[in-house]
C-alpha cells in the first residue's frame, strides 16, 4: 500500500505497527468546555476535505482506487511482484495522473500558498493548544518562535505536536483516537503523519 501526500508541505511520515497496552493508554481526547478552536481550522479542515474529494474523484477517473486518511495522504494499493522496469513505468503513470488531477483542482479546492514562518509557527501554536486541550498536556509547549522558524526555514527537524505525542505514546496510541483528534485538533504550516500498519 503505497501512501503519498500530494502537496508540497513540510511533512513527515512515519510508519508503525501499533500496539495496545493495557494501563499504558494516553489520556483522554475529550476536550475541556472552556477551549474554543480558532476559526482558521475549520477553514482548513473544509479545503482539505474538497480537495480530498476532488482528487478521489479525478483519479478514480484515470482507473486509481484511492483513499485519504486523517493525516491528508493518499493511499493507493500498489501491485505486487512487479519488475523494477514495472515500478517505474507504474509511478511515472501515477505522478502524471496526479499531476493532472491537481492542476484541474478548482479554487476551493486548490492548495493554499505556503504559510510564512511566522504564521506556520502561530498555527503550530494553535495545534498545540488544541491538542492539550483533548487530555494530552504532556506534550508540552513548542520550542521558542526563534528556534522554530531558525529549523523550518534552514531545512532542520521541525517539531511538531503530533510528532511529540507520537513520540511519547508510540506503543499505545491507537488508529482511532488518532483520527480523531486530527480531526478536531487540525494541522497547518507544519505536518506529521503515522502509517499505522498492522493495527490490531
């Protein structure tokens, strides 16, 4: 199963097979009544839902079965026991048919210019807040908006908050709550997904 972010963001992946330990689960992701979720996240949340559609769509069109997971990656499955001239002839295929479902994407649906620094560190500002917020205080706060923007503009590891509670609940977090707060907790300017393979 192949799995691909489309657009050009700061983005990092990782894939895991996640385990259950009984005792060792995060906290809740109920958030507090008193947090209220800024506007831009909804925005977000709704471009990122049409473009979704649109590319599902469009390369449905051109014969690719795919899917786009909480984290805005497309997942495709992918042959298997193919040659090595097949694999490339294969994702030469779908990078053109990707290509072409992009650039077809309407105004609403297109990506959004890249946020500056600053603003990329504000909304990972929000990100955090809003995770906390869920029952995961144990992330902590983001490193100073110096050092940030000094890592995201020099091409150095960004931190992100879903990258610290990746890192702190690995073995525990499950698919579900995962999505879920992706979904309520959403992210911009910098990005982090998990493949999680062999769940369950």
């Amino acid at each position: 199963m192949a799995r691909l972010f489309p657009s050009p963001m700061v983005a990092v992946v990782v894939s895991t097979i996640a385990a259950t330990i009984a005792g060792c689960t995060p906290a809740s992701s109920t958030a507090t009544d008193r947090y209220v979720a800024p506007a831009w996240m909804a925005e977000v949340a709704q471009s990122m839902e049409l473009r979704a559609e649109a590319l599902v769509s469009c390369l449905a069109g051109a014969g690719y079965d795919v899917t786009v997971d909480a984290d805005g990656a497309l997942v495709r499955d992918v042959l298997p026991n193919q040659t090595e001239d097949e694999i490339v002839a294969e994702q030469v295929a779908w990078e053109h048919a990707l290509g072409s479902c992009e650039q077809g994407l309407s105004a609403d649906a297109a990506y959004p210019p890249p946020l500056d620094p600053e603003d990329a560190y504000a909304r990972v500002a929000d990100t955090t807040e809003c995770i906390r917020a869920h029952g995961y205080a144990e992330i902590g706060e983001p490193p100073s908006r110096d050092a940030w923007v000094d890592a995201y503009g020099g091409g150095g590891d960004v931190w992100t908050p879903y990258g610290e509670l990746y890192r702190l609940h690995e073995d525990t977090i499950t698919e579900e709550e995962w999505d879920a707060l992706k979904a309520e907790c959403v992210e911009d300017g910098a990005f982090f997904g998990v493949d999680f393979v062999g769940q369950g």
